[in-house]
C-alpha cells in the first residue's frame, strides 16, 4: 500500500497565503534516489462540473459509455446507498476491452 509512505507536511509559505491563494507542492523519491518535484502555486478551483469531465475522459479508456454514464450516477447519489457494495462492483467487473466493443 502506498498510503504508510506518503507523509503531509505544512509549508508556512502557502498556509500564509491561504485562503486568497491555495498552493501545493509534490516530492516523489525514487527507488533509485532521486527526487521528482512539482510545484503549483495556485491550484485550480474545483468545478464539479469539470471533475466529471474529467472522469468521463479518464473512463473512456477502459469502459463503456453506458458504464460510465451509469457509474457517474451512483456516484453523485451515492450519499443514499445502503452500502457501497453496488459501486464496487460497478469499478471491478466488466472493465475489459470487450466491454467497450
């Protein structure tokens, strides 16, 4: 897991700036030793408009249409599952090529 290897940790300069500006910055350390950077001082609102787009266009790779349009709705009610057994199956089954055929 992945999650045990991930640490968060404040930076005075984008705290300071908060909330006029929202900033973040990613290390990544490589098995091998280096270290990948990213820095970005101002990060893009959410739209929740935009988020859906997004995982539409990341979908289309590996599901069909009528998945993700069915996808996308349990998502945005998914405050009224009894449980989330439904949306698993949903990301686990049937995500082959030959769905999207």
């Amino acid at each position: 897991s992945l999650a045990p290897r991930v640490a968060v940790e404040a930076d005075a300069g984008f705290s300071d700036a908060f909330p006029q500006r929202q900033g973040a910055q990613v290390e990544v350390r490589l098995k091998e030793g280096r270290t990948l950077t990213a820095r970005v001082e101002e990060v893009p609102a959410v739209v929740p408009e935009r988020v859906r787009e997004r995982f539409r266009e990341s979908a289309r790779g590996v599901l069909a249409e009528s998945r993700i349009v069915a996808l996308e709705r349990v998502c945005l009610e998914c405050a009224a599952l009894p449980d989330v057994a439904a949306l698993l199956r949903m990301t686990t089954t049937g995500t082959s090529e030959e769905e999207k055929t």
